[in-house]
C-alpha cells in the first residue's frame, strides 16, 4: 500500500486557531496521543482550517482519497454551537458511520464533566480509512483517544487500511485470534 512510515491525518476545525489569533493545542494533543499509543512507524498529516463545512469536507476526502491515511482524526467542532459542524462533514464523506466510537466517548467523558452529554463527537469510515472525531480539549483528546483506541486498529484491518500495532503496555488492541 504505503511505504513506511504509515500517514495518519490530523485535522484541527478552529476558526480562531485557523486565523492565528491563538495556538492550535489539540493537533498536538493528538500527535502526543497516538505517540504514546503506536509502535507502527507513521508520520502525521496535519491540517487546519476554519468551522466551514466544505473546507472540512475538502481536507477529509484529501486525507483518506489522496494522502492515503487510513486513519484521520480531527479535533474540534463537536459541540452544539451553530459552526460546530464536523460531525455532519464527517457523516457526508463518508460511506459508514460508526456511532459506537461516539458513545463510548461520551459515557467516558461524562465521568468528567457532565457537559459530555453536549458532544456530538462520531466517527466514520471513507473506503479504506477510519475517520474519527474528537473533541477540541487536550486534556478530553487524551481520554477519548485512549478509551476508542483498542478498537481501532482491527477496526483499520476490516477495513483493508494499514497495519497499526500498538505498545500493549499502553493500549491492547483486540485482534481476534485467527
């Protein structure tokens, strides 16, 4: 498929973060994230645009179609404000969607702070990539990305994506026993 190291697209949705007017924390979040949870040699792909359906749209159908990454995550756009529109970006370029990875993110925020309920956090798959959305809060970037993570991977294989493996120290992945 792709030569090492494996692309792994990360999109921030931030109108402010887009203009500059303050650093975009939660690309890196992820970044920090999916370090501490693969051993698969990757490289992230980021992006960064403003809460704009189409631009979203746009940089999700390039990430999955042209970069080649069978996992996008993005960050951002989740809540119930009138711009926070990536989960419906993320539901129109997909062929799939995977409301589990949403409900589990949820139910472990809620044990956070009872705002979760708020979040319309989801994930999707596009032809051979998993497309999955977080919230735009580091410190709920981690929890989330930890709690759906141990399904990702297979998640990936069924779908004929790249093979991610993860430090099971950190996160066991479940594979079945073939």
């Amino acid at each position: 498929m792709t030569a090492f190291p494996i692309p792994i697209g990360i999109l921030t949705v931030s109108d402010r973060a887009s203009r500059g007017v303050y650093e975009d924390l939660g690309g890196p979040a992820i970044e920090r994230e999916l370090a501490r949870l693969l051993v698969t040699p990757w490289r992230a792909v980021r992006r960064l645009v403003p809460d704009e359906r189409p631009e979203i749209e746009g940089r999700l159908v390039e990430l999955c179609d042209t970069e080649g990454c069978s996992l996008v995550v993005t960050t951002g756009g989740t809540g119930p404000a009138l711009r926070d529109v990536t989960p419906e970006a993320t539901e129109a370029v997909c062929q799939r969607m995977m409301p589990g990875f949403g409900e589990l993110m949820r139910s472990v925020s809620l044990r956070v702070v009872p705002t979760a309920i708020l979040s319309r956090q989801t994930a999707g798959i596009r032809g051979r990539s998993l497309i999955v959305n977080l919230p735009g809060k580091p410190s709920a970037i981690a929890d989330c990305l930890e709690a759906v993570f141990p399904a990702v991977p297979y998640c990936i294989d069924l779908i004929g994506g790249h093979r991610l493996e993860t430090d099971p120290a950190v996160c066991k992945a479940f594979r079945p026993k073939a």
